[in-house]
C-alpha cells in the first residue's frame, strides 16, 4: 500500500513538473545557446552595465519585470549626450518603453554586465536577454546542466 502511494505520488509530481510553467530570465548567445537561466518574478531588477560605444561613457539600464515584459525603470549615467539619447529630462522622451526581449550587441572589446536584483548573471558582448514561459521540467533540466560559452 505504501509503495502505490509512493508511486502515484511521484508520478503526479512527474506529471506536474511537465505541465506547469514558469517564467524564465533567459540569456542566449547570437547562435541561441543558453548561457546564463533564472526563474523571473514581478518585480524583479535586472541591471545592464555597460559602456556606451558612441560616448564612451559609463551607463547602467535599469529594467523591472512587470508581467511577462521588462520595462524600462531608469538609466543612469554621468554623460549630457548618453541622457539626451534616452530622452532623459527632455520634453521628447519616448514614454514607457518595454520589452519581451532584448538584443545587445557590442562592438570592440566593449562588455555588458548583467545583474539581477544586484546579484550577478552573467557578462558578454552580444547576446538576447528575454523573459520565457518554461515548464518546470525544462527549467529544472537547464539549471542542472552546467551552462557553458
């Protein structure tokens, strides 16, 4: 009797592991490979560090996870021309911006660093950064396997 419930427990867990989803924080390279994969929840910060290629100015992107999109939540930089690109404190701002998923790319030797609640992610050149509905199998299948470059 102990070994059926036994069973039937594990095969619904099993069964609900391949039904469920969640949403994922989902790094890839050019060439779609996974290198860097956490579960995403409301409120979530991820930080985008870099330095702008045209000023050659440090600038930090601040993006939340507000449903299933990442919206744009501030950029801070100490450069007049990076602000002015972004609209910042000007009457010809963008609006809300946001996103599902998001392409860096970097020319040079230039880098992008990536935060997520002020915890490190991962740091590349080019690469997609995107919020995804995984199944929970998936997930817990990605996370066990070491992620390589």
């Amino acid at each position: 009797m102990r070994w059926t419930l036994l069973l039937v427990a594990s095969l619904g867990l099993f069964a609900s592991l391949a039904y469920f989803k969640v949403q994922a924080l989902v790094v890839r390279t050019e060439k779609g490979k996974i290198v860097a994969l956490m579960v995403a929840k409301q409120g979530d910060v991820v930080e985008i560090h870099h330095v702008n290629s045209i000023f050659d100015a440090p600038v930090t992107e601040l993006l939340e996870v507000r449903g299933k999109e990442l919206h744009l939540a501030g950029v801070y930089t100490p450069s007049h021309g990076v602000k002015e690109y972004y609209g910042i404190g000007t009457a010809h701002s963008a609006g809300e911006r946001r996103w599902r998923k998001l392409t860096f790319m970097s020319t040079g030797a230039l880098r992008f660093r990536v935060c997520v609640n002020e915890r490190f992610l991962f740091e590349g050149q080019s690469f997609s950064l995107a919020l995804e509905d995984l199944r929970v199998a998936q997930l817990v299948f990605r996370l066990c396997r070491p992620l390589s470059f």
